[in-house]
C-alpha cells in the first residue's frame, strides 16, 4: 500500500485529476 501511496504522491499524477476509472484501473492493478 506504501508502494501505491508513492505513486499518488509523483507530480505526475498531482496534475492529473484522478478520475473514477482511473481508480478502478488501478484497483484492478492491486488484484
């Protein structure tokens, strides 16, 4: 979960909105 919360974190997706199927992909990541 660290590892995921690091990646949130980036500037990258700071500039991104993150859209509900953003999270569902990355939901479907986690499994």
């Amino acid at each position: 979960m660290e590892s995921q919360l690091a990646v949130w974190e980036t500037p990258e997706f700071d500039e991104i909105p993150v859209a509900p199927e953003v999270t569902m992909y990355v939901a479907q990541l986690e499994d």
